[in-house]
C-alpha cells in the first residue's frame, strides 16, 4: 500500500508574532518576553475534534466550542498549545512561581556565571502592613516618611551586599560560594516552557487580588499582553469563567436561597448551624468561609444577613 505524505504549515499568530521577542517590563528592571510558541486557539479545535482540519468555517463554532470546553472542564485540548517565555524576576518571587510544577524550566546558573547585577527595588510608597486577618498576605502602606527610610535601608543593604559578593570573587572565591549571601531581592532569569492549559491554572491563581503584588504583576503582563494576543477566544473563555466568575459551595447556595427569597432569619440559622457566626466577646469570631462568602454577597450586590 503507498502512504501519501501530508504536509502541514506550522499555524502562525500574527498578533503574537509581532510582539515576539519584545520586553514587557515588569516592576523596577524585571521583564517577560515571549521566545517561542507552538498552537493558538485553531489547534484547540483541532485537537476537541480530533481532526488536521481548518477547525470550522465560522469563527462563532470555534469560539463556542472553546468555551463549552473551558466552562467543563475539558482540559486536554489546551494542552496542544504552548509557549515559551524569557523571564526576568526577583527571587524570592522566584520561589512562588517554580511551585508551579508543571513547566519545563532552565534557569540562569550563578555557579557558572556572574549574578546579574540587578535587585528588586521598592519605591518609598509600596512598602506593605502585614495583613491583619491573613498570615500570608498584606493590606496597606506605610506613609511616605517611614517608606523612605525603609527604601534608603534597603539600598544600603543591597549595595553592601553586592559589594561583599563582588569582593569575594575579587579574591578567587567560588561561585557557587560566593553568591550565598546575596539577597533575595536579586534578578535571576529564566526560560519557561508550559503549556495553555497549564498556564491558566498559573494565571488564575496568580492574577488573583490575593496573590501576591509582585507575582501578581508579572501574571496580568503574561495574560493581559501576551496570552490575550496568542489564543484570544481561550482568553475571553478563561476571562468569563475563571477569573470573573465564582465558585458557591453547598452551604453557600443554601443561604444565598433564602437571602434571595427574603427569608433573613433563615439564612442567619444557617449560618450559624455551620459555625460561621460564633462570637467571642460580642464579636462575631474570624471564620474564613464566613468571610470569603461575605466578599461574593458584595460582588452579587447583596448584603450580608447578619
């Protein structure tokens, strides 16, 4: 039997092909740049119909059938497009990102090479309280007084520490010693290599209001400027029922009923038969189910019962 060769043209994304190699600079000297990318939003369909087609005739199938994947959680066909990304980041959000275990990573090695002269500078107005009700995270600012002393100390901090690693190269020291005392705050750089479907999980748990500012950053230049351009009906799916919907938990819809029928009470019974209203000294006790739910009842434009 003769087998026929099929030829194939690699799919091109003008939009993200004009942006390839650009630097989107991100915080003081941090940047993300896109280096390679294989896919876009046509392979998608492709690989839902498990066809070497064109997709559909009419972009509105494609668009709704990337949507009805996304909405179900039909992940595997995301997973046909992937990107490659230059970055440069701070490391300690360095140590946030490579959590992420589901890229191909090749970092930039102090052991071989020199440590890139650059730190993560905070300007005297971003530096943040611990929050109150959340271990992990921070809520607002010191005034610009303290904030510039924080900021002077900071400088001499890094630039002691720059001047001490430098010195001990001066002398023969190791690399691979000589970096051991350099600040978090010092640039690393890195390929990164993921796939869609892997990148949106990253992307909805980094470009949450809760995360962290600084990973935070570099998420909304990754979506908003580069991941909006290459696969855009992916985006505006991922947009719609991720990253602008809500989760409601059992207990939740069961309040939510009877806030939305009127029934006040009741829902303040079952709250407080779940534990979400007890009090000490008066006040209500922090539960942090009580409060995420609190955080939708705005969003949906009620207010809380209790």
């Amino acid at each position: 039997m003769e087998v026929q060769n099929e030829t194939f043209e690699k799919i091109k994304v003008d939009a993200l092909d004009k942006i390839l190699g650009k630097k989107f600079k991100v915080l003081n000297d941090g940047f993300v740049r896109v280096i390679d990318y294989m896919g876009s939003d046509e392979s998608i369909v492709q690989a839902a119909r498990v066809s070497y087609g064109k997709g559909t005739k009419k972009i509105s199938e494609d668009r709704g059938l990337i949507r009805y994947l996304l909405r179900n959680f039909h992940t595997t066909p995301f997973e046909m497009c992937e990107i490659k990304l230059h970055v440069r980041v701070p490391m300690d959000t360095w140590r946030q990102w490579i959590r992420h275990r589901t890229a191909n990573v090749n970092e930039y090695s102090t052991r071989y090479s020199i440590a890139i002269d650059a730190a993560q500078k905070t300007e005297p107005n971003q530096w943040r309280f611990q929050a109150q009700n959340n271990k992990q995270g921070s809520e607002g600012f010191f005034d610009f007084a303290i904030g510039s002393k924080l900021t002077e100390r900071e400088e001499e901090l890094q630039q002691f520490a720059r001047e001490i690693y430098q010195e001990r190269l001066r002398l023969g020291v190791a690399r691979e010693q000589a970096r051991k005392d350099l600040p978090l705050s010092t640039y690393t750089e890195a390929y990164w290599k993921i796939d869609l479907h892997n990148l949106l999980n990253f992307l909805a748990l980094r470009m949450d209001e809760h995360a962290q500012f600084e990973i935070r950053s570099y998420a909304n230049v990754i979506g908003n400027e580069i991941v909006s351009n290459w696969c855009p009906l992916a985006w505006e799916a991922f947009k719609d029922y991720k990253m602008n919907a809500m989760n409601l938990s059992a207990l939740e819809i069961q309040i939510l009923k009877q806030i939305v029928n009127g029934n006040k009470e009741e829902a303040v019974l079952l709250a407080d038969n779940f534990g979400w209203l007890n009090r000490l000294e008066g006040k209500l006790s922090k539960n942090r189910e009580r409060i995420e739910f609190e955080e939708k009842l705005i969003k949906l434009g009620f207010q809380k019962p209790w």
